[in-house]
C-alpha cells in the first residue's frame, strides 16, 4: 500500500527522498589558502639555474658612520684665534659604516662626540689622521663647556661631514663590498588517486571524486608551500665569511638530508623563521617586537618608526595577520584600546578586496600604512603573529616550473587514476632588517 505522508522509514525515506538542497554544490571553509605565496609571485617570480640560489645584497655604509672612543683623553681646548690647539690620539672601536682599520681614509672627517647613551652632546671633533692600527688623531672645534673635553670609554662619535685642508692631498679611497645571502628551491608533491570504478560513478555533492581532490589537493599543495615559505628552516643558510645578512659568517653548502629513496632532500628557508633566527630584537634595526600588555600608544609609535624607516616606494607595506593579530588591531582601533582618552586614534578600515583575490584592512600608523592581511596558515602558535613585508627584498624563487602531472601511475595496466600537483619552489630573502615580525602576547 502507497504511503500517505512522508515517512521516516522504508523505501521512501531511504531512496526516493532528496534531500540535497543543492546535489552539485559544495561549501568549503576557506577559499584564499595562500595570500602571502600570492603576492610575493605576483610581484616577482624569477627562475633559477640552480634549486641552490644566491643572491647579492648591500648596506649604504653612510646611513650609519660613527665609532666609539675605547680610552679616557683629555682633548685640549679649541683654540678660536688660529686653529693651531694641540692635536691628540686616542684609540676608538666600535666602527659602523667606516673603514674599519681606522686608516688615512678618515683624513678630514668631522664628527659630533656624545656620551654612550647619545643624550649629551659633547664636543665637534676634526679627525687629522688615522694610523691604520684602531688609533686616530683629532682637534676639538668645539666642546660643550668650552674647555678640555676629556672622552669617556663608549662615547659615540657621529661623522657630520668632512673638511679638508687648502693644497691637501685627497684622502686616501675606500668602499666596501657586496654581502651575498642564499637559500634553496623545495620539492613540493601532493598526489591524489582513485580508482576506476570511482571514476566512472554517478555521484551527489559532487558529480565528479576525481575533479572535487582536484581541487581539494590544489589547495593543500598551495596550502603547504605558504606554510614551508613562511615556517620553514634550511641548514647552512647564511652569508659568506666576512657579510652581514642572513646567518652571519656561515659558509655556503648544498645543504639537504638524505631522503628515504636515497635522494637529497633539500628545503627553503621561510620569512618568519629566518626572522626568528637573524633579526634584531632591539636597537635601531630591530625588526622582531614583542606586543604585551604593558604595550602603550608611544610603543607603537616608536615601533612603526623602525618598521618604516626604510621607506618603500610604495609607501606601503603589506602585513600578513593570523586571526589574533588582526583582532589585536581592531581592538586597539577601538576605544577600549591604547588610543582611549589619549587624545590619539589608531584608525583601521574596513574590509576591502585587494585585485589578488585577497581580503585585507588599513591600518593607518604614524609613519606609513599598513595593509593587514588575513593569513590562514598563521594559526595555532602564530595565531597573534603579524609579517609585515619589503617585498621589494623578497622574491618567489623557482626552479622548475609548477605542473599538474596526470597518470603517474600505468604500470600493469592499473585500473585506477593517480595524479599529483608538483612543484620546486623557494623564496629569496634579502635585506632582514627590513621585513618585521610581531609577536603579540596581550
């Protein structure tokens, strides 16, 4: 007997009620895997000749010129009527952005003297000569007291220019060399497979297995490279002997283990773990902070001073969020946050669509502007972690050209079909100090 209602049993219940609302649509989680591998190879993808890559880099020695005084000499008064006072030596170390022997290509360098902690200016000094040996010969122009100025060990000596003698000589020449850094290209592969039977089967969600691992595979392919390009660590990355990038003086290798079919394994280097490894945590070229709960509006300040003083030429930088860090901010933008009753705001946007595909917000800061990017891959421990980016100093490095490869699999006449997304890539990393990593622990 035909049933006379919809019931919860027999055939009817089992079989002939459809209850997919929609049979071919399926709904995922995330859409936009990969923002951070999306921008740096939209913004430059260069093909190696070799998975083991180097790349050059230079640090202007004139940003930062000065030196410390090593010893406790009394510098004569200045003498205002000929410039004849006496000249004096004394022994200096500490040398940024000079030739660090201390030579005869110091001749006629003028230099503002301040105690070590560079809040009190003590003397204008005229360095005469340089004995190549750490020692060097100067006269005061001026002192702060108008008399003797008697150096202290650790006062720091600013170079404000040079002057040099009427019929003198040249000083003699000097330049600095480039610094060179490396990482590698990684291998990438993520297989997928069904059989025959699969294959060719009607199905509901979605009409095709082998087209919804497709695209379920693609992207835990682009998922895993964002988390190697972020995440990951590559032994013997540095600079060579004498540089000042990535790893110090480490020696170059063809670094990598030996994999379990007896191939070398090799691996690239990622931002915040190379962050985490070569950058400064404090002084003038820090680039990791830490946020905590005593953080204040001027720490902000100060801190966005140091992320931007290497100005891109944008004018912006993009800066990938997990789900915490993103959620600091818009709290911070709020009035409950460190902008309250302060006078100051911390403005924030709301969500936009960059061209990439991406979602993003403004934060707007002091010194530049901030395009914060939700970044799926920063969860778990770098929940609360923010990358802010040069991406003028970062490339997406490849060696081999991505490719989907389909049916790997033949021998014995295999009924069944195994594809995989395959891939050798790497980033290129240069100029540490100006890429940041916030670590937010409020």
């Amino acid at each position: 007997m035909a049933a006379k209602n919809l019931g919860a049993s027999g055939v009817l219940y089992t079989d002939r009620r459809d209850f997919y609302i929609d049979p071919q649509v399926v709904k995922e989680l995330w859409t936009d895997v990969a923002p951070f591998t999306t921008v740096i190879s939209n913004k430059e993808t260069r093909q190696t000749n070799d998975p083991v890559f180097k790349m050059f880099e230079h640090r202007n020695p004139w940003v930062k010129q000065q030196f410390a005084f090593n010893a406790a000499v009394a510098i004569p008064d200045p003498d205002t009527v000929d410039g004849s006072a006496a000249s004096t030596v004394i022994a200096v170390d500490g040398i940024v952005g000079l030739e660090a022997a201390a030579t005869a290509a110091w001749k006629g360098l003028v230099v503002e003297a301040w105690d070590a902690t560079e809040t009190t200016r003590k003397a204008v000094l005229l360095i005469l000569d340089a004995d190549g040996g750490g020692d060097v010969t100067c006269k005061a122009l001026w002192t702060s007291d108008d008399g003797a100025y008697t150096t202290v060990d650790g006062d720091i000596c600013h170079v404000i220019g040079n002057a040099q003698g009427e019929g003198e000589v040249s000083p003699e020449a000097w330049a600095d060399e480039l610094a060179v850094v490396w990482n590698s290209c990684q291998i990438f592969k993520t297989p997928l497979e069904i059989t025959g039977t699969l294959l060719q089967a009607s199905l509901r969600g979605e009409s095709s297995e082998l087209a919804r691992l497709r695209m379920q595979k693609n992207q835990e392919h682009k998922m895993q490279k964002e988390k190697a390009f972020l995440f990951g660590v590559r032994g013997g990355t540095g600079t060579e002997s004498g540089g000042t990038g990535l790893g110090g003086a480490e020696g170059f290798d063809d670094f990598g283990f030996t994999g379990s079919g007896g191939g070398k394994v090799r691996t690239t280097y990622g931002i915040v773990a190379a962050l985490n490894a070569y950058g400064a945590t404090s002084g003038a070229d820090q680039s990791v902070f830490t946020v905590d709960s005593s953080y204040k509006y001027g720490d902000f300040v100060d801190d966005m001073e140091k992320v931007f003083q290497y100005v891109p030429t944008s004018g912006v930088k993009r800066a990938f969020c997990g789900a915490g860090a993103l959620g600091y901010w818009s709290k911070m933008a709020g009035s409950e946050g460190f902008a309250g009753g302060s006078g100051w705001t911390v403005n924030l946007s709301d969500m936009k669509r960059d061209t990439l595909g991406f979602n993003y917000k403004v934060l707007e800061t002091p010194h530049g502007i901030l395009q914060l990017i939700p970044t799926p891959a920063l969860r778990g421990p770098y929940n609360k972690y923010m990358l802010a980016i040069d991406d003028e100093n970062m490339f997406h490095s490849q060696y081999r050209s991505p490719m989907y490869q389909t049916n790997i699999k033949t021998n014995n006449a295999y009924d069944g079909v195994k594809d995989q997304y395959f891939s050798d890539e790497g980033i290129g990393i240069t100029l540490i100090e100006s890429h940041n990593l916030f670590k937010i622990t409020a």
